[in-house]
C-alpha cells in the first residue's frame, strides 16, 4: 500500500487518568499489520480505525476511548491489547475508506461465506456464490446467514445519503449491524429482488415476495418487502423458521395461576380464544401451544393462517392466498366443510370472517383466533366495533388473552440492580425489593439481554364480564369490572417477573407501558 504521513499525536486523558492520542487528518497514520488485524466490515459497524501495531498493543481511533464495550470487542477480535485514541467520526469513516479500499470489502464478504449455506426460489435450490455476481450474491447471504446466526427475526436494509445501513432485529430491538457505500445499493437490491422473484426492473412501486433458506440443517421461510424511499429502495426480511413447532404452555411464561387458567381451557370442547396484541407480540406462538396441548389424533384440527408460522403434525394448516382470492374468510368458509372439531384462524380481519368464527364456536367447536388491540378488555369491544352483535360475542368468547413480550436478562451477567426512584415512582411500586439486571457481556453482545418471554393479561369471560359486553360497555369499564374480579393486568405480571429477575424495570415501560389503571 502507500506509505501513510506519519505525524505527532497529540494527547489527553481519559476516565482513568491515562494518556489517550488525539488523531486529526494531519497526523492520520496506518500500517498494513493493523488493517490485517481487523476486518473492514468490523470496523465498519463499531465506527473504529485500526492505527499502528506496537509489539501486542493496537492502537484503534475510535470516538470514545472509555467505551469498555466497544475495547471489550475489539480485543477479542484482534486478539491484541487495545490502546485507544481519540478521533472525530469525520476522521475514522475517512480513514476507513481511504485506507481500506473498496475493492477489500467485497473480497472480505465473499470469503466470509460458508459453503453451507442454500437458498431456494421458485423450487430451485442453488448454495451462495458462484456467476458474475458473486460479490453481491456473496454479500446479500452473509447478511442473511449473520442475521441466523444472531437470531434475528428481521434483516432490515436501509438506503441513506452516503450509505447502505444494514440493522438486524434481535429480541424485538433493531441495532446496527454494518454499513457499505452507496454504491453497493443498486447491486444488493437486485440481488435480493432476484431471490424473491421480485421485477428487478420496478423502483418506483413497493414489492413483496419470499423464499426459503436452509442453514446447518434449519430452513427459514424469508418474507421480502421493498419499498421506494427517498435517497432509494429499502428491503425488509422477515426470517420464520419453519420447524415443527415443541412448544409448551409452561415453556411461555405463563405464572402458576395464569397456567391452571390456560391448562382448563384446552380441555373444553368449544368456544373462542382470543390472543391480543401488536404485531409481533408472540400471540401466534402461545395459539400453537395451546393446539400441542390438544388430542389430534382423536380431534380433526384445521388452521388457516398468513403466513403458517410453524408446522404441526396431525393438522391440516392452510396457507392465505388473497391474490388469488384465498383469504380468511373463503379459507375458514372451506374449513367449515372439513368436519373439524379446532379451528384456528391465524387473525380477524374483517367482519364476515368475524362472524363465521363465531357461528363455528357457537356450533360446538373450539375456535382460536387474534385480534389486534392492546389489552384483553379492548378485545370484546373491538369486536363489537366491527360490526358483530354484542350478544354473540358475550355468548362465543370464552377469553381473552392479552400478551407482549420482554426482554429476559443475560443469565451470563446479571447482577442485583437499585432502580431510580422516578422509576419506581412511574410504575406505582413503592421503594425497597430487590431487581436485577444484566451488566453486559460477550454471550449478549453488551446489551445485559438474552432471549425473549412473554408477560399477560388473561380475561375469563364469567356471567358479570359476558353482561358488560352485553350492555355494550366500553373498554375501560370492561377492564376496571375485570380488575375488581382479580384480573391481573400486563403491568402487574411484568412488574413481578422483574421481582423474579426474569426481566428489568426498564423493559416493563419499553414493553409493557399501557394505560390498564
């Protein structure tokens, strides 16, 4: 490479009182053995510069020398003690492409691949790699084989003024996993318009489409949404695993008098389950316990769902083709006429699919659904706001369930935490009790959070409950009658799994912050 001006650094302090390298554009100086010691793509995403390699000491600009995460990372990258300098983030993406090239970056994410990795659109199967597109090829699966290997549920790839931005959806929360030149945009976008069978010659309508991807012997359905934006096309992929699905109702989250409540329910013959919540809240998940629980060899059990997230032995799911006039309703109007004794419709969209269910669920079949609202006493009343007769619904539900998920604490690093009393104060407890939470650590790469529960709010549909929907009472008065029944509320079950050390306070307002007073 060429030789690099070499220059004075200028010093400081850091935290410690030890002396920290200011680096400017004057005295910027690398050499090729720091470059080797760390990828581009890594310093890319943790927004550092690799400087000198004196004896096993690597100099590294970066933004915050007292970052202890960041320093932690890099020298298990490197393997090198790390001595941080200051630098502007001006300074470091310069350097970073100055020194780097980018010509290194493709050939690093095409030699990242591994041979195992498979894709499959329209029935064809092809491993990564390979043509006159390898780089690209190359780069798109990395993304996605990181993506599973980081347990992502959503590869969310991003269009900016200077930059690509890639950012991967982990336990519910996006962080930035790398960035590339803007010129790499038009490539990755066709690449991956390729492998949903999408027009790669459409920019200005959204798309959407799918395939398969199979990885040390998991095979994820990869759901693709593209959109024109401002600086170009942004993509979205949505990773479901397509396993059978060993869930269990004690495995969720449920607590003891929550789970004698759900373990009751799967007993009776008929009826409407009603799951609550946003997307992506996990109801989907709890509805397929709730049918491992059941006999499917004695019980003919049907699904209609978009998309079938899990497979389940002993069941007919079909999947929604609304394209070709396959949706819910025409999908449950069929399963009708299939002898089923459960029938699970994957969510209530519109009022003839509303009102099947019910008809199906008053003629002697257990019926499970979702409904999109945000606790169970605005489940009853959004039904009765799509139109469906207060009566039928009072007669038909026999619960409604509302669910989210938090955040679990890293079981690696978790340590007993005194939350601030304007916190304490926010969520009506009073002071005192021990919580915890997670310190940070490599197993969850710094953020004191590893995998996902669920909290919930269960709403047994009694004589006094059944008579409010009845009256057509509103939400809250719903709610505050269920309250004084013994309901407990979302917050009330995610505030004592922070007592249990399950999650953090923290993750109780992020999550879990609805108005069930």
């Amino acid at each position: 490479m060429n030789p690099r001006p070499q220059g004075r650094l200028q010093g400081e302090k850091n935290m410690s009182g030890d002396p920290v390298p200011v680096v400017t554009e004057l005295n910027l100086y690398v050499d090729d053995a720091a470059l080797e010691l760390l990828p581009r793509r890594d310093a890319t995403r943790l927004q550092v510069l690799p400087m000198q390699l004196v004896g096993n000491k690597l100099v590294v600009a970066m933004v915050n020398p007292d970052d202890i995460l960041k320093l932690d990372e890099l020298r298990r990258i490197t393997g090198r003690e790390i001595q941080p300098a200051r630098a502007d983030l001006r300074v470091i993406d310069r350097g970073i492409q100055r020194f780097y090239g980018e010509k290194d970056e493709l050939e690093t994410a095409s030699a990242l691949v591994e041979p195992g990795l498979v894709v499959q659109t329209d029935a064809r199967a092809a491993p990564i790699g390979g043509g006159e597109d390898a780089p690209a090829v190359a780069l798109v699966n990395e993304l996605i084989e990181a993506a599973i290997l980081s347990r992502a549920s959503d590869i969310h790839v991003e269009a900016g003024a200077t930059k690509l931005q890639v950012r991967l959806r982990v336990d519910g929360v996006l962080f930035d996993h790398q960035s590339f030149p803007m010129e790499l945009h038009a490539p990755v976008l066709s690449r991956i318009k390729i492998m949903a069978g999408m027009d790669i010659g459409e920019h200005r309508l959204p798309q959407d489409g799918r395939f398969d991807a199979r990885l040390r012997g998991k095979v994820f359905d990869i759901r693709v949404s593209v959109v024109p934006s401002v600086f170009g096309e942004t993509a979205v992929l949505r990773l479901l695993p397509k396993t059978s699905t060993g869930l269990k109702l004690s495995e969720l989250g449920f607590a003891p008098d929550h789970l004698m409540m759900m373990e009751d329910l799967v007993r009776r013959p008929h009826g409407m389950i009603f799951a609550t919540g946003p997307t992506g809240s996990g109801k989907t998940t709890t509805l397929y316990a709730i049918l491992t629980r059941l006999d499917r060899v004695g019980r003919n059990v049907v699904t209609v769902e978009d998309p079938v997230e899990y497979q389940l032995s002993r069941a007919t799911q079909i999947q929604v083709h609304p394209k070709i006039g396959l949706d819910f309703a025409s999908g449950l109007r069929a399963i009708l006429r299939q002898d089923p004794d459960v029938i699970m419709v994957g969510e209530i969209r519109d009022l003839e699919t509303l009102r099947m269910a019910i008809q199906a669920a008053l003629t002697g079949h257990l019926v499970l659904t979702t409904v999109h609202c945000n606790d169970a006493a605005s489940g009853a009343s959004r039904l009765v706001d799509m139109g469906a007769e207060p009566f039928l619904v009072a007669s038909s539900a026999t619960v409604f369930l509302s669910q989210r998920l938090v955040r679990k604490i890293c079981p690696k690093c978790k340590t007993e935490d005194q939350p601030s009393p304007d916190l304490l104060a926010a969520l009506g407890i009073e002071e005192g009790g021990t919580f915890y939470r997670g310190r940070g650590c490599e197993h969850c790469r710094g953020t004191g959070y590893f995998g996902r529960t669920s909290v919930f709010e269960i709403m047994m549909v009694n004589d006094d409950i059944s008579a409010a929907i009845t009256r057509r009472e509103t939400a809250g008065e719903i709610r505050r009658l269920a309250r004084s029944l013994g309901m407990r509320s979302l917050r009330d079950d995610a505030i004592e799994k922070a007592r249990q050390g399950v999650t953090t306070l923290e993750e109780v307002t992020r999550a879990v912050w609805v108005q069930d007073e």
